[in-house]
C-alpha cells in the first residue's frame, strides 16, 4: 500500500509541475545573449548538481558570493553610497554650522563634489563616519529607507534599487533554484545594503556581508540599543573580502562574482579551493545603456583582475554583447 | 483538469504524510518533563506560527539564537575549549622548549591547571593564542575535528560532543520544523565550533557566531591562505552578544536561550523588540546527571540573570525536574 501511494505521489507530481520545470530548464536566463559567459554559468551549474557525478556539489556546499557595487547594481558617477552620504550631508548641515569653514564638508556644500572627494579616502571616511555614525542601528535603517525611498539618480532619474542588473537578478534566482545560498560580499556598508537586498535580491540581510563601523550596546530609558560609533570596524575590500567571507560564513565559496580588482582575492580564494569552482567579472562596456570603463577608472578599476582572468580563463561578462537588457522594467 | 490535478496531489499527500505529521505534532520534546518550561516553549512556537493571528510572525523573522556552553553542551569542569588549549599545550610542548619556565605554561606542563589558571583572563588569553594562533583555518580546523575524533571528558569519559543536552536537541529540531533559522552566540571560538555543529547540531557554519582572532590572507606557494594570528578580534560575551548578532544576522532575534550571566544581554536585546518574544535560561541543578551550579560559580556564573529571569517572567529550565535525560544515548 505505501509503496502504491509513494508511485502516485510521484506521478501527480510529475503532471502538476513537469511542464513548468521543461520551461523552466529551456531557459534560466532569458536575458543574457547565447554566448561563452551565459553557457559557462548553465555548465557550472549543471556540473555541480549532477548527482551521482564525481564533481557533485552538496547543497549545504553550494555557497556563491556576489560583490554588489558594480556587479549587482551600477556604480557609476559614484557609488550610491555616497551619494546617500552625500545628500545627507546637506540634510544634516544646519545641524553643523561648522562644516561651513571644514573640509571636505565645505566643498560639498558648495555643489564641488570634485574638491571635496580630492582629499582622497580620508575625506571619503570622514563624509562616511559623520552621516553614518551617531545614531542607533534602528535609526539608521529608517534613514537609509527613506533615502531609497525618494532619491533619484542623477542621470537616468530612476530610483536607485531599479538600477540593479536584470540578468545577475536571473542568476541570483537560478542559482537558488539549484540550491545554492547566495550571499553579498561587498566593500559597501552592511547596513546600508541590508534593509533592502532581500526585496530587490531575494537575499536576506544574514547573508549580507560589508563593510562596517563598530557598534556599542547602550541602554536608553530601559531598552537596549545599538548606537553606531564613528569609528571603522572592518573594510571589506581586496584582502578582506576572503576574511570576512571566511569570519561570516565559514566555509569557501564555490562561485564568486565581481566587476573590479577589489574582488580579486575573493575570485582567487574561491578557485583555490577543490573541486569545481566558478570565477565571473562583469566587465562594463556599454557605454550607451550603462557605462564603459575598466582600467582606467578610480571606481570600479578593472585591471590586474581583467588580466588575471584571461590568464586564468574566468568567466568575462562584455555587458555590451552579453545582455539583452541592463535594468529591469522601471516600476509604475 | 489542472484543478483535479492539484485536488489529487492534496490527497496523496495526506495520505503519504498525514499520520507522521500527527505523531510529530503529538510530543515535539519527548525528553521534557510537562512543566512550565516545556508549556512555554510549545505556546510560544504555537502563537507565532499561527497564519492569520496577530502574533504571526513571517518565516524570515523567526530567528532563534542560542549560547552554547553550558546551553547546547556542558561546561563542567572547564570549557570544553579550554580542556582542548591544555591537551594541545601538552602536544606542542616539545616545539616550545621555553614554556618550561614560562606561566601559565610551566604550571600547566606540571599537571597543575589550577595554579596556571590563576592568572584568570590574561593566563587563559595567553594558552588560547599560544594554541589556537600560527597555523591556516585550513590547519585549526584539522586540529579540532583530531582532538574531538579521539578525546575524552574527564569524569563521564565520552566524547565531549556527546555531551550535548538530548532536550535542547529536541528544541532546535522543533524551532526548525516551524521554520524558524536557528543560530549559536557563544563566546566559544567561531572555529572551535564550526567543524562539528553541523553534524552534532544541525547548524551550518554560517549560522555559528563566537569569539574569533584576526586572520590575515596570504599567500603560500601561489595559494590564498588564511592564516590565524594570535590577536583577540571579538569577545563575543555579555555586550558583545547583540553587537555580534546584529553584525552577523543583522536581525534581531524573537527566541534566545542562554544559561548564564553572559548571555544577559542577548535575552535583554531579544525581548526588547516588539511582538512576542522569548527567553529560556538553563539552570544547572543536577549534581547527580550533570552538575549543580549558578550563583558562586566561575564557569557559567548565573546571578543577575536569574533575578531578571524572576523579574521578568522568562523561563527558567530546572534542568532536574524538566529533563527525562541529559545526554543522548551513547554511540555504539
């Protein structure tokens, strides 16, 4: 009688969902272009969860890490991020009489985002540490959200989470179709990504590593609180990008996905491991949908990693040729 | 004919699964005794799992985070983790030919820990780096998996990961039947923990949060390394808990469990947020099974938290009356 029942079982489930998994199969990725990259994904994949095979890839295994900035979403004429620091600066500049006479604060005041980003990183930490510290983590979850919320970018006026790239979405969404956990690991703050990765990546905020400055347990009128203290806690870029993804995760990634050099180590820790392992640069060469730059840029710089991708023969994205689409449709 | 399909799969999946669903949902913690504390632990789970109720919480939200020593493992005589620092100060002693006249070494090597572990916290932070700094994760790793493969706990002579609470077990198994992600906060070492909570637990590596010391990538032979340097990163005790959970889970949790002092400020942190929330420690009172101990103890002191506990209502597990067993059956 079980054995009966376990037979119809499957057999009702082969005629309820057969033809979605057929159509679904026929393509994971509608918006990428026939070509190398779009087939190395669809191979990796197929390879790692092909039971009974040599290179078969437990699901609890099956962990891929994405940079955000510039892999995930655009980059471009400056991370978004600071742009958030950027207009907030200006909300917050009555509170600040001082910043009249101090850079990089002035310069920025005055509308010369230019002066006021020579000052190089120290001027950006200094933006960073005096619109994102001094706050409860609560608080700064609302304002990042009010933000998202309003703010649009400066040349194609769409809001910033519709900037994201259409077809890593496909493969954000076909990688967890195949039982991969898919986790961000960018050089941008955790807790500006987190109140929003899970509505636009399916990611949730646990699966979400960054960069961070330190927090405090304060107790205030009887409740604890986080406060934000203007102090870096971890960068995680370049060399620390394998760090964290190790500190957060604790195992290797399986596949790793970035734009720049500052996921170089990440791409290099996640092919050194055994087994098969998957290495894609998106590299930005449409200058008329997106943007085109790489070697030469002072965001996103793709140069050693480009370089050492051919050698080693990682997947490299020409987003020109290899996608349909940039963005999703914009939302009415 | 699409409707009649999915009438049928409804069928044959009752009929397949429906009586193991019952027996399940008969007793979800066979070890407890019926008291207060198993009660609560079932309400609780029952009111927000519960669709449509105002005290649902989604899937996402249910987050559960639980200490270790002491909670999930027994602590007694000395952290597990410790007793493996001693061994492998023993081990490594004939590479460290100067630890013969060197505290809290010298002590140790001569059979005598109570007089090494006079130094307290900067005695105990020396053999920690002394042994668990200097070599790759890779490396730790291995050691770790040897030590628990063949040690033995000094009094009960099992392996000390079968010193884990068959109760507790059953609590992680039925908050992940409901759906709720299920997370360590120890102040145990992150590494110490992650090659067995898996296997033992059912946690993955990415859901362990604890202690750590700095790691630094480099490169050996043309491979990516991390190597473990003997510099403390986080404590992961008392304050530092929701620090380390919100940088890791960057939720705050609606379930903690705990047994001492140092796991105050996760059940603090825990019941702060809204909706309902709860808080279990573990009270160690059974001289007999296990061992008695709270207020006067070193080793998983339990005193300001056992009055808040009181003050507050949260369930105080009396490990004697509420637990049919302590450890799970032996292995063969």
């Amino acid at each position: 009688m079980k054995r009966r029942v376990i037979a119809m079982f499957a057999l009702v489930f082969a005629l309820a969902f057969g033809s979605l998994a057929t159509a679904q199969a026929a393509d994971p990725l509608p918006s990428w272009n026939d070509g190398e990259a779009k087939q190395s994904i669809i191979a990796f994949v197929t390879r790692v969860t092909k039971e009974g095979s040599s290179e078969f890839v437990s699901p609890a295994e099956r962990i891929a890490t994405f940079d955000n900035d510039g892999t995930l979403w655009a980059e471009q004429p400056l991370y978004f991020q600071l742009l958030f620091a950027l207009d907030r600066v200006k909300r917050l500049a009555p509170q600040h009489p001082e910043w009249k006479d101090k850079e990089p604060f002035a310069s920025l005041l005055e509308g010369d985002v230019q002066a006021a980003l020579a000052g190089g990183d120290r001027a950006i930490l200094e933006i960073v540490m005096a619109t994102h510290a001094g706050m409860t983590t609560a608080e700064f979850e609302q304002v990042v959200k009010e933000w998202l919320a309003t703010a649009k970018h400066p040349t194609t006026k769409r809001p910033f989470t519709e900037m994201v790239y259409q077809p890593m979405l496909e493969v954000l969404a076909y990688l967890r179709a195949n039982g991969f956990k898919t986790f961000i690991a960018s050089g941008g703050g955790i807790e500006f990504m987190r109140p929003w990765t899970e509505r636009v990546y399916g990611i949730p905020p646990e699966q979400v590593i960054g960069s961070s400055i330190k927090t405090k347990l304060e107790v205030n009128d009887g409740k604890p609180v986080l406060v934000r203290l203007p102090e870096l806690n971890f960068l995680d870029d370049k060399e620390g990008k394998p760090v964290a993804i190790n500190q957060h995760i604790g195992r290797r990634p399986i596949a790793a996905f970035g734009n720049s050099d500052g996921d170089l180590q990440m791409l290099q820790w996640t092919t050194a491991g055994e087994g098969p392992r998957f290495a894609l640069y998106v590299r930005h060469t449409d200058a008329e949908r997106e943007w085109a730059y790489d070697r030469e840029s002072s965001i996103g710089r793709f140069d050693k990693g480009l370089d050492e991708a051919r050698a080693k023969g990682w997947t490299v994205v020409d987003m020109k040729q290899d996608w349909k689409v940039i963005y999703p449709p914009e939302k009415k």
